[in-house]
C-alpha cells in the first residue's frame, strides 16, 4: 500500500478561526501529521460556544478534520520552550494570529528559522505585511471588501454584497497550503526552509481575476451584473424558477458567447419557442441581454414545468450549460457525492454522528481516510512524552502548573 502524500511532514499548527484552519486541514488531508497547539483547558476559540459551553462547536469540527490537539500555554515560559522543541522536529509552522501577535510571544520568523533554518513558516493575514494596512484586523467579510469581491457580487441596482462563501478566508487557507508544498519542493532542492506570506485581501483579488476583462474592455470599474456573466454582459445567463418553487428551486442557463456556437438555437428549441431565433433582437449574444427581460420569461416559463434538477438534466443532455441551485441540504443527501467521499460521515464524541465536506482533491497513488476533528489535548502524551521525551514526573508538573 502507498504511503500518503506528505507521509512524514510533520507540521506546528498555530491557527484558529478559518484561514489557518483550512490550511493546515488540507495539509493534514494529504498525509501530513498536524499537531494543532491550543490553550490549556479552552482550547482554540472557533471550539467555544456560549449557548453550548465544553462541547465543540460544529464550526471547530468542520475546520479541523484528521489533526491531533495537544493543550499549552504559549504566555509561559515553560510553553514557549516546549514549543521550540516541538519547532526543531518539525517541517512546517503556519499562523494565522492577529498582526504582531506571534512576534511579541517571541516566534516571529528570523527567531524561529534560528531554531530550524529547514522549516517552512507560514503566516496568514488581513493586508501584505508590508504595506499602509498591514496592522488592520480583518476577516473574510472585511477582505472581501477590500479585495474587490463585495463591488461584483449582488444584483446591478442594489449595494455592495457579501458573496455566500468565505473565499477570503478558506481561499487564503488553500493558497498558502499550496505556498507550502512548493516551499517544501523547493527545500528539497536547497536544504533551506522560507517564509511563506499569504494576505487574504490579496487572495480575494486573485480570486476575481475574471473580472477585470471588463475593466480592460471599457476602462470602468467592473460592475455587479447579479446572476449575469461577469465577463460580458451577454444573455441568457440567469437564474430561472422551477417548480416546486422554494426559495432554492432555480437553474441557472447560460449559452456560450462564443461565435458559432449553437446553443442558443438547440435552447430555444428545447423550451418550445424557435420564434425566438426569427426574431432579430435575439440574433447576438449582446442583443439577447439587451432585450433579456423577454428572453428570460421565454426560459422562465419552460423552468417553471420542470424541478431544478429536471431542467438541468435535460438541457444538459442537449449540451446546454445549466446548473441546478443545489442548497447544503440537497448536497448533503446526494447519494453520488455521499459515495464519492465529497459528503463523508463522521463520528463526533459528544455530536454524534455528522455528514461533512470531505477533501476535493483525488490522489490515485494517495488516500488518506477523513477523522473527526481531534478532542480538546488527545495527542498530548503522544506528543509530549513519546515525540519530545518529557518524563512521567515533568509532564505531570506541567500539568499542575497549568502549562499543558
């Protein structure tokens, strides 16, 4: 049997929230051995709930699939040098702590390379560190913002919006996981370690890439267009209702913009209207927007026989783009995606059995099978004694002093 990916990558997690956590959960998902560090007797603060005190939020399960925890006060000095230990056998650190923080506990970058100049660090934050923004806090919804996200995302009249998606946060978690394993390539090549930087403002502006055609195309800002094609503003390409119509009950259609593509006319075929390709106004993909609120109540009234899923699946078959608007729930109970391993089942302690979002990366020579996320310091004697040879007698005082 092959070995996992990172089999042998061991990696110092001092994260929490999301950014952090996805990072180091997707390493963990490729084989690496993530030691998640948290403080004694709380743990990391995505695990509190108020309304729910001492049992782990849903939240904290769904960040840190396949790690092992163990407790320690890094304000100690005890901590801090268990911590160093732990830092010289292992390969990679990642932090995604608010500016400054992991400088003043004395694990900033130059200290920690001192100790194990083979190490990757990894750092997440708001804005570049090096720039006018670099001490701001910021989450997702802030980085969205700023990175252009909000100014796209909503429908053409109405405010800046907030996508559905975290990508700020889960999108700066896998760039930097991917920094990371180039950093460890390239390690192989130099015997030399580096720092990795990843600032989520900055993924979000990669992440919206697509969207500066327009910029380029006409020199404006690119404008939100709703469920439109950001690209261009072409038609169809919206959501469209079906039955039994529920607030998720939509599909949404696009035919391509491209010259020669026939979509359009198989489209309007399939909806029972080939009027609509005598008609000139409905001639170009541009003119189909123009004139797109008659084009969508042509489509409209064809969805509206059809559930999501029925409608996507005969356009589809046609070679028409279409997409059911499929909500957690729906995915959640795809029989497909539950054998997949896109949907995967989990047994929690004290949840009990869950259904989450597994890993969406297939490695044909690299399997790594999903574990719950890891109980408050369950690796601590694994870690402690077996990994840094602390005795019987300095773990137990280590205890007692509140250190672990």
């Amino acid at each position: 049997m092959t070995k996992p990916a990172l089999d042998g990558i061991r990696v110092v997690d001092l994260t929490q929230f999301e950014s952090g956590t996805v990072c180091t959960m997707t390493l963990a998902w490729l084989g690496a051995e993530v030691i998640k560090v948290e403080r004694p007797k709380f743990g990391e603060l995505g695990r509190y709930s108020i309304e729910e005190p001492n049992t782990d939020t849903h939240g904290f399960i769904l960040l840190n699939a396949n790690k092992k925890s163990v407790t320690l006060n890094l304000k100690d000095p005890d901590g801090k040098e268990i911590l160093m230990k732990m830092i010289q056998k292992a390969d990679v650190l990642v932090e995604n702590m608010g500016p400054g923080s992991i400088d003043r506990l004395g694990f900033d970058y130059e200290t920690v390379n001192k100790l194990n100049p083979r190490i990757v660090y990894a750092s997440i934050k708001g804005f570049g560190m090096d720039g006018p923004w670099a001490d701001f806090p910021a989450f997702a919804p802030i980085a969205q913002a700023a990175g252009g996200a909000t100014s796209i995302t909503g429908p053409e009249d109405g405010p800046p919006t907030q996508p559905g998606p975290n990508i700020a946060d889960s999108g700066a978690g896998y760039m930097t996981a991917l920094g990371i394993l180039a950093a460890l390539y390239q390690r192989e090549q130099t015997g030399k370690g580096q720092r990795v930087e990843v600032a989520m403002q900055d993924t979000v502006i990669a992440f919206c890439r697509a969207s500066w055609e327009q910029q380029l195309r006409n020199n404006e800002a690119a404008p939100r267009v709703g469920n439109g094609m950001p690209l261009e503003p072409v038609g169809p390409a919206g959501m469209y209702p079906c039955k039994p119509f529920g607030k998720n009950d939509y599909v949404h259609i696009y035919t391509s913009r491209h010259p020669g593509s026939k979509q359009w006319e198989i489209l309007a075929k399939a909806i029972g209207r080939p009027d609509l390709l005598e008609d000139e106004r409905f001639s170009t993909p541009r003119s189909r927007y123009i004139h797109r609120e008659e084009v969508d109540a042509a489509i409209s009234g064809w969805t509206r026989t059809k559930t999501k899923v029925e409608a996507m699946e005969e356009l589809c078959k046609l070679g028409i783009p279409a997409g059911a608007a499929m909500d957690t729930m729906d995915i959640t109970n795809d029989p497909y995606l539950r054998k997949r391993g896109i949907i995967t089942e989990v047994e929690h302690p004290k949840r009990g059995k869950l259904f989450i979002p597994g890993f969406p990366v297939r490695l044909s020579e690299s399997n790594v099978p999903i574990k719950v996320a890891p109980e408050l310091g369950n690796a601590n004697v694994e870690v402690y004694k077996e990994l840094l040879g602390i005795t019987d007698e300095e773990y137990n005082q280590l205890l007692e002093k509140g250190v672990i």
